[in-house]
C-alpha cells in the first residue's frame, strides 16, 4: 500500500541564505518535499502560506528591536500572516523582540542561536574590563588632545588579580566570560537562577541575594537573558550597594539596567566606569548624555559579531532542522 505524500514543507528565508545554504537546507529535507521561499518573493506575493522560517542577521540588518526597516516590517508581515507557521530559527542568543514574543503566544515555536556567538560576546567583554581596568578610556582622551598623561598617582590602574567580579548570567557567554575572568586572577561570585554550592571555588548565588553580593564586587558583568526578573535588575539601589569605583560591563541587554539610574551615578563619580553594548533604546539618540562621558565605553550591539558567526547559526540551525524532521524539539527553545 502507498504511503500518502506529506505536504510540502514551506521555508522561508533570506536570499543570501539561500545561496549559502540551500544545497545543505534541500540535503537535510531530502525526500521531504518542500519549497525555499525568499523572504523577498513572499512579501512580493503577499504569500501567507510557511511553515518554516530561518532568519538570519542579514534579514535584521541596522534594525533593532524599537526601529525596525520598512524590508523587515514586511518580513514580519509574512510571519504574521502565515497561520500555519510553527517553527522560526533565529540569528540572536535572545527571543526578546516583540515579534518573537507574538508569535510564542500563539503557539509558534521560537529557537535561538544560544551560544553560536558565546565565544566572541566573552572576548568583547572581556575587553571592556581590560580597557577600563587599564585606563583605556582616559589614554584616548589624552591622545586625542595631544596630551602625555601617563597613568600615575591617583591614576595608577589596580592589579586585576585579587579582585572580585559579580557575574549576572551562567548560561554559554556567562560561562566563557566567567572562564576568561579566573584566568586573570579574579575572584567570581555567579548570579543565576537559584543558589547552588560553591564550585571550584566560584560562589553560586541566586537572584534573591543579588543585592547582598553587590558590596564585594569590583565589577559587575551582565550576560542574562531579558527576562521579568532581570527587567531593570541593575537600578538605583543596585548601583547605591556597589563600592565606590565600581565598574559595569552590560553585554546582556539595555533593558536589564534602569539607564537613567546609571547616568547619575556615573555623573557622581562613584561608579568608575561602563562597558555598554545594549541599550533600553536602540540606537542609542544621539542626545543621550552616555556618548560623551570620559569614562564610558559604547559600542553599537555588536559584542557578538564576527565572520564566523553565520556559519556557526546555519550549523545549528540545519541540526535542528534534521531534529524536528524526525519528531523532535529543536535545541534552545525559548521558553
């Protein structure tokens, strides 16, 4: 007896993902009947018909989540429409974007690229603490006026080694960050979901001691997922528990820190500095006070970019594709 024909399957996706992928996408499918369709052919058709969805960095672009580009509004026209839709693969460690939650609630299964950019997000923060901790921000200063202010007296740099780091964040970033930190000697105290016991010799911490730890810490990193509770975890009173010259590295989200509670407290002096790749508004207006504080790092959310990025997200991506082929749930399913 015949066996009926599924239906074919219906993946959407960029055209450069196509070209890149394509042949390994159809390897994948084999046998399976199905159909690549451009993100550009659909919104020319008003199509409303996937069932799939791949969406790769080259689909966001310059956009962010708060301004999207009109080619992207149209993308997630396609997505909306397609009632039929049930799994999107995205590009981002985060499913945070409001088109991500949508699609969630009405039963859209969302995967991220967790841990596909881990290693490169670990090195830009690890940067941020080394230009700080080194004065980096200040040397610039003083190269741009011609200056020759070597770091001395009360501009000495403390050693690295001895001091302490509050880690908010244990998943693939927070890992390698926490990883490179040990290396250089510092003492690290991991903020996570729940208390655990002390591992090899890194103190576990839960959320609701996340205040208590604050008064031990040099620095503290962000590399947590947006969640109702890390919304605005780091605000006032927060800041006011840090020592004085404390010093923040925020690779997580904008919205995890209260930005208008960390504008004063480095207009005060009392925190000693900031590594920022993430924003609560994205870009960053251009009349925000944060560009042009001396002892402020911005970079424009691209602490996990690198050419090997792509790669690494259409890897996972055709592993979780040959996952849910054979019945199974796609790895980093956003919850």
């Amino acid at each position: 007896m015949n066996q009926p024909v599924p239906p074919a399957l219906n993946l959407l996706l960029s055209e450069q993902a196509r070209q890149q992928w394509g042949a390994a996408i159809s390897q994948v499918l084999a046998g399976r009947p199905h159909a690549l369709v451009t993100i550009e052919s659909a919104v020319a058709l008003g199509r409303s018909d996937l069932d799939l969805a791949f969406i790769t960095r080259d689909v966001t672009g310059l956009s962010t989540k708060h301004e999207l580009a009109p080619s992207l509004q149209a993308c997630y026209q396609v997505l909306r429409r397609s009632k039929g839709l049930r799994w999107v693969q995205i590009h981002s460690a985060g499913a945070d974007r409001p088109i991500y939650l949508e699609l969630r609630a009405r039963g859209v299964a969302i995967s991220t690229s967790s841990g596909a950019s881990a290693e490169v997000v670990a090195q830009s923060a690890l940067a941020g603490v080394l230009a700080l901790a080194r004065g980096f921000p200040q040397l610039m200063l003083a190269q741009q006026a011609h200056r020759w202010e070597p770091l001395l007296g009360e501009r000495l740099p403390r050693d690295l080694g001895g001091q302490t780091a509050v880690l908010v964040g244990w998943g693939p970033i927070g890992q390698r960050i926490g990883a490179v930190l040990r290396l250089l000697g510092l003492k690290l105290i991991v903020v996570r979901t729940r208390s655990g016991p002390t591992i090899d010799g890194m103190e576990m911490v839960g959320f609701d001691r996340f205040h208590a730890v604050l008064s031990r810490a040099d620095w503290l990193l962000l590399a947590c997922p947006l969640t109702q509770r890390t919304r605005q975890l780091v605000d006032a009173r927060a800041f006011s528990a840090l020592p004085p010259g404390a010093c923040l590295v925020n690779v997580a989200r904008g919205e995890v820190v209260e930005q208008e509670a960390l504008v004063q407290v480095l207009r005060s002096g009392r925190l000693g500095g900031a590594m920022l790749d993430v924003f609560e508004h994205e870009p960053l207006p251009v009349d925000s006070p944060l560009w042009e504080m001396p002892r402020v790092i911005i970079t424009p959310h691209s602490a996990g970019h690198s050419d090997g990025n792509a790669q690494r997200i259409a890897n996972l991506f055709l592993n979780n594709l040959r996952l849910w082929c054979e019945g199974k749930m796609p790895l980093n399913l956003a919850p």
